[in-house]
C-alpha cells in the first residue's frame, strides 16, 4: 500500500543487474531514537519577497525578530569555511576539494541542543546565505533557498539546487518535484515536517532562454556553495542523508561516477550513512515500473537503516 502511495502499484520488475551498480560502501549506523522523529523544532527560510507559482506576488513575510548574538556553541556553526578550488575529474577522482570519496572524518565540533540547532541554522541562513555573492549565481536569483524541515531530523534529503518555483518562494522542493518528494516522504511512514530538505547550491542555475530552463550547477558554483550545505549538515547531524539525482550525489561525495554506480549503494560521509536515489525530477520524466521500483527500494533500505516500518495503509 506505501507502494501505491508514491505510484509504485504496479513497480515490481527485475532488480537492476550486478553491473549497473558499484559495490556498496558498508556503513554503520546506530539505530534512530523514539524521539528522534517527532516533536521537532521546524526551520524555514523567509525572504524578504515571495511570488506564487503563477508569477503574482504576495506580501512579504513578517520579518522575523532581531537575532540576539548566538551562544559561543551556535557561534562556532554558522561560520562557513573557505571553499576549495575544483581539481580535475575523472573516474573515480574527487570532482573538487573539500568532500571527498567518504566526506571525509567524522565532524569534531560536539552536537548542538535542538534549540541550538534551529539558532545555528537561522543564523546561517540571515547573516550568510542570503546576501551571498560568492558566484554568478547570485546575479540572477530572486530569492535564495537556505533549506526547511526539523533542525533535529534524523533523515536529511539532499537535492541539486532550486527551480523557478523554488526561486520565486525561497523553499526547497515546492513544484512538480516537490510534491513527488512529498509522496516519497509519506510513503515512508513520514511527514514532510520531519525531515530536512537543503539543496547543494542555494541560488537556481539556469539558462536564460526564453524561456528560462534549468541547468545542473557547475563545478565552481558548487565548491562556493558546498560550505553552507557541509555547515548544514554539521549542525542537523542526521542518522541518514539521501541525496536527490546525480549532481547531489557527485558534488556531496566528490565522485565521478554514473548514477547506475552509485544508486541502492550505501556511501558513508563525514561518518553519517549516505544513500543516493534518483531525482524527483527524473522520476516524472522517467515514470516507468524500473525506475519506482529502483527508488522505492532505496527508501526501504532508509527505512531499514533508520528503524521505520512502512505504514500499513496507503497515506
């Protein structure tokens, strides 16, 4: 019945072969808190101005209150570190410094309180994100799109960058591949507010057009943004990531390698489990019984890894 929840009724076919996929990186993981999935303090970004999905404006957000100065534990997370240069790829080389094959060591600062993480997560976004000029990027946004859900969340989806209807909000994941995340999301057992959605760069790579179309971020935009997404990460801390289509998954990991490589394989960053799946987006572009049937067996092994049953009807 999950199945049929995100469009997966009909979804059983062959598994992919042992030659479409690399050999899964083993991870441990501890098994997820009762705690860990409810009562969570939600972050979202507010910019300064929004316009709904046909392109109307709509009044601005109340700003939010004057932010005191942060305790010395929210302090230390919200000051991103420089970016590394990109180096040369190929095969199975990192595509830029800073990530690596594994994310490198496990994260040494000590884990924030809830309350300390939504501080450190709002902060980052007011006082770095939002006025960043780091890249071109920059010049053609409307707003930037920090990221949203449970600062405490033990699941964290990782995607590309926003869209135009993400760039007109300022959050994550709020068109067509939005609402096909949502589905994915319940279909779990979990509500959208339960877990953490970010994106690896905050402001939308496109093409101009007309009419404007979406592009995969370049190497030297993600390098400037990777920073923000790592600070993200460090302050959510969560039991598992999920990263959304090949771009997220390459920049996060700093591989070169094909999805069919690397999807249904579980990676491990910075000490945290890593599972790539497909993008939403190409989930809609693709809407065979392989490719529901590849993602609905990545989430299981979420659903493993993380001690979540299914539900036991459709959501």
């Amino acid at each position: 019945r999950a199945e049929r929840a995100m469009g997966l009724r009909h979804a059983f076919v062959p598994a992919l072969s042992p030659a479409e996929v690399s050999e899964p990186v083993e991870a441990a993981s501890a098994a997820v808190r009762p705690g860990d999935l409810v009562e969570r303090t939600i972050v979202r970004s507010s910019p300064t101005a929004r316009s709904d999905d046909t392109g109307g404006a709509r009044p601005a957000e109340a700003a939010p209150p004057a932010t005191r100065r942060p305790e010395p534990a929210v302090a230390a997370a919200i000051a991103p570190p420089a970016a590394s240069p990109p180096a040369a790829a190929g095969g199975d080389v990192e595509l830029f410094g800073g990530a690596g094959a594994a994310g490198g060591e496990s994260f040494a600062s000590p884990e924030l309180s809830p309350v300390e993480k939504a501080a450190a997560l709002a902060t980052l976004d007011e006082q770095q994100v939002r006025g960043c000029v780091k890249c071109p990027l920059s010049r053609g946004r409307r707003n930037t799109v920090f990221g949203e859900g449970d600062a405490n969340a033990a699941l964290m989806f990782v995607g590309e960058g926003p869209g135009g209807t993400e760039d007109a909000t300022g959050r994550p994941f709020v068109g067509r591949s939005g609402q096909k995340l949502d589905e994915m999301v319940r279909a779990m057992g979990l509500t959208r507010e339960a877990v953490y959605v970010a994106n690896v760069v905050k402001c939308r790579a496109f093409l101009p057009g007309p009419p404007p179309k979406d592009r995969p971020p370049q190497p030297d935009e993600a390098a400037a943004c990777m920073p923000y997404l790592v600070r993200q990460i460090e302050v959510v801390r969560p039991k598992v990531i999920v990263t959304l289509g090949l771009s997220a998954t390459q920049y996060l990991l700093g591989l070169k390698r094909p999805m069919s490589r690397m999807r249904g394989n579980w990676f491990e960053w910075k000490g945290i489990p890593l599972m790539p799946t497909f993008h939403p987006s190409y989930i809609l572009r693709n809407y065979t019984p392989d490719t529901r049937r590849a993602v609905w067996e990545d989430l299981k092994q979420v659903m493993e890894k993380l001690n979540v049953k299914p539900p036991s009807r459709p959501v």
